[in-house]
C-alpha cells in the first residue's frame, strides 16, 4: 500500500510519525542519498552517517515540506548543505599546489569514457582534494551555478572556476592515463 | 555525441548497491531511540544548563561568609592612639584623620606591625619638645607588644584604598548575567587602562584612607609598587549548542604578581595571588574547519583565591573576583575533540568590598589579559 503513495502523500503520513511511511521514504530514498553523500565526502562511513542524519532531520522537519518540487530534490538539498557543513568543519582545504589550471589535454571522446568502468569513475571522483570534489560534484553533476557555489563554500566565483577548472583536469589525466595504457 | 563529464554525472547518480544492510536497522533504532538531529543539539545544552548551575552552586559556596572568625583577611577600623599627639607632627599628621585603617589578618602570620620607630621610644620619651619627626615615623598604633625593630611586610602589603571599597555593590550576579550576554559590544569599546608604576604618593595615602604605612600621609621617596599582568593558564571545554554557537567553561588558573619596592627594605618584596577561575562563556565559532577555530564570545567568570604570598610571607586567602568578560580567540585543534587555544580577553571586575589585597584586577577593573591552555570540544 505505501509503495503506491505519490511523494505528497507518503509526507503527510510521514509527518503522523507513521511507522511504515517512514520505512517506505528509506527504501525509496536511502540508497540515493547515500550516493550523493558518499561523492561528496568520498568515504562509506562518513556517508553512512551524514546519510541517517540526512533522512532523520528529513523526517523531523517533514512539516516544512510544501510540497513544492520533488520530496527527493528538497531531501537532496538537506544532504547536500550538510555535507558541505561537514567538509567545511572536517577539513582543511589545502590542495596540492597546482598553479597552473589552465591545460592542453584534449577532452575525452564518449567512446573513451565509456570505456572507463564505473567503479574506476567513482574512484577518482573520491579521490579529489576535498574542495575540488565538492566543486564538481555542485558544478558538473547537481547542477548549481558558480555564483550559487561561491555563496555555499565562502570562497569567491573566480576561485569556484578555477578549482573546478583543476578538478577537470586532474579527472581528464585519469581518463587520458587509463586509454593510454589499454592501448598497449 | 555525448561530453565526457555528462556521462561521468550518469555514472555518480546511479545508486550505489553497496548500501550495508544493518543501516536500516540502524535507522529504526535511532528513529526508535529519539536519537535524531534534534536530540543531539538539545543534549549537550541540558550539560551546559547543569555546568552553569553546578558553577553557581560552587560560587554560592566559595561567597557565604565565613562562620568562623579566623578565616580569610579582614580589615578592621582602629582609632589613632594617643602616642600620636604627644609628638609635634604637626607638618605631618592629617588634620583630617579621624580614623585610621589598619589591614590586619586575624591569624598570627599576618598580623600587622608597626613600622619603623620602636614604640618603646614614643612611649618612653613624650615629653620631648624637640622630638624630630621623620618621614619614617609613623603614627601605626598597633599594640605595644607586637613592636618590632623591623619593618613588617604586612606594613607595605598591597591592600586597597577603603574609598575603593566603600563604594556600594549594587551588581549581583543576576544583573552580571544579563550584562555578560549582551555586553560584548561595549566590552570591545572599553578603553584599556595603561599598567603603570606608581609612587605611594600617587597610590595610596591616608587622605584616601589607604593603610600604605599607616599613620602618615608623607610617604615621599618611601618606595612604589607595580602590578603586572595576570597568567593565565587553565583546562576548557566547549559544548556544542548550534553549528556556530558554544558554550565554554572549565578551570583557568590566574596568577597576579605586584613588585614593591621600598626605600626602607633592601631589595624588593614580590606578592603573588593565585586564583582558580570557572568561566561560563557563550562562544560564536565563525571559522571552523579540521585544524582551526576561530571564535568570539561573551560571558563572567568567577575567581576565587587560593591564597596569597608576598615574599615568604602567608597572607591567607582574599575575597572571590566576578568579571564581565569578552574573548576573542584561536584554537588548534589535535583531534575533533582537544584543542589548545589562545585567547585574549578584555574583563571588567565587578567591585566588592570582600576583596582586600591590591592586584593587576583591582588597579585595573577594565583588564586586558591573554588566556592559553587546553579545550575538550563536546559535541562536535
């Protein structure tokens, strides 16, 4: 009966402290946030956690919901805004000293990263300097804006430019690395 | 065709399998146990609440008066003796001294003497005409018995001026409280009082009531003293309230040093006052990151004397010292929950007349201090 229920309903019923309402969002949502709290922070035990925290202050705050675009878009941004509050806490934001964003690596064809696994994808995405991570991950893959990104970090939207300019980069030496060496 | 970092945004989003099953177990529990988001900011704010009271209960304690008669220094009012008139002063007694004060300790270690001038000698020549008065004769009418060849420590003990302490304490710690949360813009504002040397004749004189060599108010080139800054060392912990807001409170330990020098001694006589504060303290942290905190706030802190020393000397234990107090600081962080920190902080002592020996605090009451030591963090 609950996997039926559209987004609208399964909150009211959430909001009533209803058992299995609160069940049927984990199922329908843990898995997701989980993925987007494990590319931002970049380790399963940190997403572990920030993910329960994401989804219990979700259901503590379900009131505030109105309704307006997707449950799972406004729980996204409950997670997104408490990882950056951990990264911003747990971290130092030094990265290694890469003065020079601007490169001549050719962009990678579709055949090219296609041909990279997966989990070799996911890999190097975690293993990026905190703020590069951070960047492309708000950048390239949920969508916010340089401006929106400079507001969120603290940092300036020159800077957010350049770092997702290094970000890029590195990722593209990664792809261009793994070609390489299929190839022979 | 499709760009590279489209296909790398496809390949983020796909749920990961990897999901351990016992998190939805986990899950339930802390749904279950009320463990949530909510709880966790509200508990450490019921060890805050149970902190401050516990801290107000000690205070409340450390500030009854004491039962027995024997504890702590105490100023008592004497009036001049007659041995005083027999002697021509008149280019030296206040016409206005009615009353004289005497600091004096109740125990035996630090009861005061006079100063310089055998008692025998006033005593047993008063009917000299001619007798000269010096500056080191003093008009101290402390009993007979007690008269010593030697001046006392306790003569040139720093205790403050009576007008200081006269002054009525209408400030308790309620009002403390309230001034402490919204007081820190005007702590910031606060001009700091400059620590200077000053002469006895700047400091204290009888015209003040002062008990600076009891008995004359011509100190002339007798000596001066100083106060220095306080050290100030102590054990923090920062509960976490909110994401920024804290409440800091824990153990500092405060030494306050004065240097008295005096014609009348060779060499220089050195008071030292311990005290063991318990700060409470609301702290905003606006920079925090892995290594680093940085943090203002607002609160009081209460001092209380562990005891005093003025060379070798006991001078037993003063009264507690409340301030108002604003810090500003820094704080390295070893591990998500210790820290060292560095913090200077502006104070302003609230006056009370249980106090009695002059410290850097008394000189100055708006003080200007550094603060080092260790900080637990809770809730972090």
């Amino acid at each position: 009966m609950y996997k039926n229920l559209d987004e609208q309903e399964l909150a009211g019923r959430c909001s009533q402290r209803d058992e299995m309402a609160e069940n049927e969002l984990y199922r329908r949502y843990a898995a997701r946030v989980y993925t987007l709290c494990k590319r931002y922070l970049g380790n399963e035990d940190d997403a572990k956690d920030l993910m329960l925290e994401t989804l219990l202050q979700a259901l503590d705050k379900i009131d505030q919901y109105t309704g307006e675009g997707s449950l799972y878009g406004w729980i996204r941004r409950i997670a997104i805004n408490k990882a950056i509050n951990h990264i911003k806490r747990h971290r130092w934001r030094m990265v290694p000293l890469d003065l020079w964003a601007h490169d001549s690596i050719p962009e990678p064809t579709e055949e090219e990263t296609v041909a990279v696994p997966k989990e070799k994808m996911r890999e190097w995405i975690y293993e990026l300097p905190d703020l590069r991570r951070t960047v492309f991950n708000l950048y390239c893959i949920d969508g916010y804006s340089h401006k929106e990104i400079a507001l969120m970090l603290g940092i300036s939207e020159t800077g957010s430019t350049s770092i997702l300019a290094k970000a890029r980069k590195q990722l593209k030496e990664k792809i261009q690395q793994y070609i390489n060496e299929q190839d022979r | 065709m499709k760009k590279w970092e489209d296909i790398v945004k496809d390949i983020m989003e796909e749920p990961d399998s990897a999901l351990p099953e016992c998190v939805f177990a986990e899950f339930r529990a802390r749904r279950a146990a009320g463990r949530d988001v909510t709880r966790k900011t509200t508990r450490p704010l019921i060890w805050a609440l149970a902190t401050a009271v516990a801290a107000g209960l000690a205070a409340l304690l450390l500030l009854r008066k004491p039962n027995a008669p024997e504890e702590g220094l105490q100023l008592i009012q004497q009036h001049p003796m007659l041995e005083v008139q027999v002697m021509d002063t008149s280019d030296v007694v206040p016409p206005d001294m009615s009353t004289l004060l005497i600091a004096q300790a109740t125990t035996p270690r630090t009861v005061r003497q006079p100063a310089t001038v055998k008692q025998e000698e006033i005593v047993n020549e008063p009917e000299q005409p001619d007798l000269q008065v010096t500056e080191d004769v003093v008009t101290d009418n402390a009993p007979s018995e007690s008269a010593d060849d030697e001046p006392s420590i306790a003569d040139y003990s720093p205790f403050i001026p009576q007008s200081a302490r006269d002054k009525n304490v209408k400030v308790n710690l309620g009002t403390g409280a309230v001034i402490a949360g919204g007081g820190l813009a005007a702590i910031l504002a606060t001009q700091l009082v400059k620590s200077n040397a000053r002469t006895p004749n700047q400091a204290l004189s009888l015209a003040d009531g002062g008990a600076f060599f009891p008995g004359t108010n011509n100190l002339g080139d007798l000596g001066s003293y100083s106060h220095r800054m306080p050290v100030i060392v102590g054990i923090s912990t920062r509960i976490r309230v909110t994401e920024k807001l804290g409440i800091t409170t824990g153990l500092e330990y405060s030494l306050y040093t004065s240097l008295y020098t005096n014609s009348l001694f060779s060499g220089n006589r050195t008071q030292h006052v311990h005290y063991l504060g318990v700060p409470v303290r609301l702290d905003w942290v606006f920079v925090s990151n892995k290594w680093l905190d940085i943090y203002a706030g607002a609160g009081m802190k209460g001092d209380f004397c562990l005891g005093a020393n003025i060379t070798e000397t006991e001078l037993g234990r003063d009264g507690p010292a409340f301030r108002l107090l604003g810090a500003s600081g820094i704080q390295f962080n070893a591990t998500s929950y210790l820290g060292i920190y560095v913090e200077p902080v502006i104070s302003w002592t609230l006056p009370s007349k249980r106090r009695v020996l002059s410290t850097y605090s008394n000189e100055h009451p708006w003080m200007f201090s550094v603060a080092a030591g260790v900080r637990f963090n809770l809730g972090y």
